[in-house]
C-alpha cells in the first residue's frame, strides 16, 4: 500500500470513532431531557437526511476539489454540528448537521482509493478501511457508552477552567466536549493526506446541470450488469444495518434490560464480527468472485429474525458477533465491485455519491419506517423481525436477478468480470 493510505486510514479512524461515540451520546441527550423514544430512533434518518438531499453536489464537490481538503472541511462540519448541539439547538437538528458533514466526507473517502490505487489492490484497501472503520465503531460506542456512564463523567463535570463558564452540566453534554477533541484530531490528519495525479473536473454552472448530471450517473450504474447488483446489496445492507445500530440499543433495554451504557457495549459486539469478516474477505476474495456471496445476506436476514428467541447475554454474544461476521464478509467485496464498476463508468466522487444516495436513502426510508412504528407502539421484537424478513427475502430477489443477468446478458456480464481480473492500473 501506498503510504498516503495510512494517513487516509489514520483520519477515517479518529472521524469514525467520533461519529459513533456521538450516536451514544445523542441518544442518552435525548433520553436524560425526557424525549420520547420516536425521537431516539429518528437521531438515524435524521443523520441520513444530508446524504439524500445533497447527493447530486456531494459527488461533484469531491471531483472538483482535493480530496484530503474535502474531507477536512467535512470534519470541521462535524465539530459545529457538536457545538450546536451543546448551545441548545435541538439534538435531531444538530445531528443532521453533522451528518450534512458526512455526506461530503464519504465520497471524498472512498474516492481518493480509486485514485491511489489499482483496482487489483481495492479488495485489499476496502477490508482495512472497512476493518479499521468497523475498529473505529467498537471502540466509538464503547468510547460513548464510558463517557456517559456515572464514573467518568462525574470526573469530566469535575473539570474547572479558570474563568470560563462552560455551561456543561450533564454527562451527554460533556461527552460531546470530549467527542470534539477526536473530530480536531481527524481534521489534522486530513491536512496531510497526499494529493494525487487524478485530475480535478470543474464543477457545473448552475445545480441544475449538477442534478441532470447525477440522475445520468445513477442511471448509468443501475444499467451496468454488475453495479447494479452490487448496488443493491450495498444498499439493503447498509440500509438495515445502519438501523439496526439503534434497533440493538432498542433490543438491549427489553430483552436484557440495559441502559444505554451497557447496550452499546453489545453494538461493539456487532461490529467485532464485521471487523473479522472485512478482514477475513479482503484476503481470501477476488474482485471477480465478488457476486459468490449474496447467499450470505440472506442468512443474514434470517440471523436477525432469530435475535428475538435470545435472552441471554452469553449466548447473545458470540451470536452478535456471527452475524456482523457476515455481514462483514458480504460487503466488502461488494463494496469493491462497485467501487471499480463506478470508476470506470463515471468519475470516483460521482461514483461514491451515487451509493451513498442509494444507501442512505435506504437508511432514511427503513429509519423513518422504524421511526413511525415505534411512535405507534410496535415493540423493537417486531420491528426485528419485519427487518430479518426484508433482508433474507430482498437479498434472495437479488441473486435471482444476478442469476437472470448471466443467463439473459451473460457475454456482458463475462466481460466486465474478465475486466475486473485482469485490470491492474
């Protein structure tokens, strides 16, 4: 690997770390301010909001601008999203501005890889962004839960600065001060990211053409035999799990009776087993061989089903941590198809705004679904059980389409896999 992917890997760490610990924190602002759960669950979909709105501008901002200054200026973002946060500004408010942050981030993110490297090298780059993202998330929600929990917190409030009245006085207000701290750390890193030899494309005259410009591109990678395949299993997996997130917190309280520091120590668990399986697929799968593993999502979907029959902490355990090792192992080789089916189709920012509008629109769609039937009563066993059904059953309709795809268009999809193995630039 080059040695400006570790400075890439190094901002992605601190940036996701932060963003997980304040999902932890946010949730337990809401919950100690005597908020109804309808509003936890909507910190989700509030958070994608950004990343469907912006889609079209996201995409071309990254292509038009050097990356490392993109995603320096989305950390930047993200810390007044923090500040707001703690001067009052409603929490679902303030989250949806640093998740306006993320969105630029993550085309920035992924589309420096494309340029960097070869496509020979993006299974391989996309397991260690992803087992480090994954690394960032466990110690994020542990991080988060610890800073709420009594006896850290009680040590931060006890925390004077001469002078100065900071007007933090509960344990989510001084978790956020401290979450600002690693999104400045990120930030730094971000100045030294390196720039590459990829040439910049100018951004459009008006919005409109930036629109009319990412509905082709969306188009474009729906048509293509392969991006839309991987495009769709990105986006059902990223939709569910994004939800499910705040679904285990949900689940956690109910079935296990955890508060909210106890519960996010179970989505570390999650994110161990995908950790594991990112790590595991990106040395032992082929770009080419990618398609070999949509099965797998929809064990995935009947694994979550099975949560509601668990009641116990030891054995919810290992069987969190097999699930995200599935999912783990699913994405990342269909995160690099896409990745490489992008790239040559469009430029790289386009190609990452394009998924990531389809996948946090998954997010936004499932978490606003979510949202309603928590505000209407539906219990977090039902809403586990309509999401593992929506999962195994989406994800078996996708490999019947992949298998219509070879059979109806197999000299094309033949093609672009020949293409996917062979090309090394």
């Amino acid at each position: 690997m080059k040695k400006g992917f570790y400075t890439i890997m190094s901002a992605q760490f601190f940036s996701s770390l932060a963003d997980n610990a304040l999902f932890v924190a946010a949730v337990e602002l809401l919950k100690s301010s005597g908020q109804a759960e309808w509003q936890r669950a909507a910190l989700v979909p509030m958070f994608a909001l950004f990343y469907v709105v912006l889609a079209p501008f996201v995409g071309a901002f990254a292509d038009a601008v050097p990356k490392g200054r993109v995603m320096f200026i989305s950390n930047s973002i993200k810390v007044l999203g923090c500040l707001a946060m703690l001067f009052g500004v409603h929490p679902l408010l303030a989250y949806a501005l640093v998740g306006l942050g993320a969105a630029a981030y993550s085309p920035a993110k992924y589309g420096i890889l494309t340029e960097l490297l070869p496509p020979s090298q993006l299974v391989k780059a996309n397991g260690w962004i992803e087992g480090l993202t994954i690394g960032s998330i466990i110690l994020g929600v542990l991080l988060g839960g610890q800073l709420i929990g009594h006896r850290v917190a009680a040590v931060m409030l006890g925390i004077d600065l001469p002078l100065v009245d900071t007007a933090i006085d509960t344990a989510s207000e001084a978790a956020i001060a401290t979450i600002i701290i690693f999104y400045v750390a990120a930030a730094v890193f971000n100045l030294y990211i390196p720039r590459t030899e990829a040439p910049l494309q100018p951004l459009a005259s008006s919005p409109a053409v930036l629109v009319r410009d990412f509905s082709q591109c969306n188009a474009r990678l729906w048509a293509d035999k392969l991006g839309q395949i991987s495009l769709a299993t990105t986006t059902l997996f990223w939709g569910v799990s994004g939800n499910l997130r705040y679904i285990v917190l949900a689940w956690a309280a109910v079935a296990l009776g955890y508060g909210t520091t106890q519960a996010s120590s179970l989505v570390g668990v999650v994110a161990i087993g995908t950790a594991a399986g990112a790590v595991l697929a990106s040395v032992s799968m082929r770009l080419d061989r990618a398609t070999s593993v949509i099965p797998l999502g929809v064990a995935m979907g009947l694994l979550v089903i099975m949560m509601n029959f668990i009641g116990n902490v030891w054995i919810a355990a290992p069987f969190l941590i097999l699930l995200g090792g599935i999912g783990g192992y699913l994405v990342v080789p269909m995160n690099a198809l896409l990745q490489h089916r992008g790239h040559n189709l469009m430029g790289a920012g386009r190609s990452i705004a394009v998924q990531n509008f389809n996948e946090q629109a998954c997010i936004l769609g499932l978490g606003a679904f979510y949202t309603g039937m928590t505000r209407f009563g539906l219990s977090a066993f039902g809403a586990i059980a309509i999401f593992g059904v929506a999962v195994a059953g989406t994800m078996w309709l996708i490999g019947r389409w992949h298998r219509r795809n070879c059979v109806l268009h197999r000299d094309e999809v033949e093609r672009l896999l020949t293409l996917a193995r062979s090309d090394k630039h």
